[in-house]
C-alpha cells in the first residue's frame, strides 16, 4: 500500500483509510480473488490506482481509478517499464519485479 502525502491522515495506530495504491502479487490460489473480488473492493472503496503483479505470466497490469470505475491504464511484460499514473514518475522496469536473485 501506499498513501500520498496528502493523506497521511489515513494512516492510523491499528487501522489506516483508503490508500492511494495497492499491489498484489498473484499466484496460484490468489489470482481469481485478485482479479475480481479485491478488484471490486478497491473500486468500491476508492483505491485510485491497483497493480496486479502476475509472476507466472511476468506481467504487471495497472488500473487506475477513474469516476468510480477501473480502467486498464497499461499492461507491461519483460523488457518494459510499468508506469503509474497517480505517482508522477514512478515507473518499475519489469525485469526488476521478476528478478530470482
């Protein structure tokens, strides 16, 4: 999770608000619950941008949120940069996320 500095009153002792953006790194047993129902919860809840890390595809989807819905801002495989739309600059080369050392 992260929360922008204009939200640091999100972060609490026990419990934090909304934040900004949320990773999830999929496998096996997760990936239907990360596609679809966290998905569906972020929105909902108002989670402005949801990266989905898929190891065994060595893929990086990111959505963004925009008027309440999800939408697909890029899909990047090896060789490329995953980029975020909330965090002006913050891009991630893929071999990087998907590296076994």
């Amino acid at each position: 999770m992260f929360f922008s500095e204009e939200h640091r009153d999100r972060i609490g002792e026990k419990v934090c608000g909304v934040p900004d953006l949320v990773v999830e790194v999929t496998s096996e047993s997760t990936e239907r619950t990360d596609r679809e129902e966290k998905l569906r919860e972020y929105e909902k809840a108002g989670v402005g941008e949801y990266w989905i890390v898929d190891p065994e595809a060595r893929v990086v989807e990111v959505y963004v949120l925009r008027e309440g819905k999800y939408e697909l801002s890029g899909r990047w495989g090896e060789g490329e940069k995953a980029k975020s739309e909330i965090l002006r600059g913050f891009e991630v080369e893929t071999e990087d996320i998907f590296a076994e050392d």
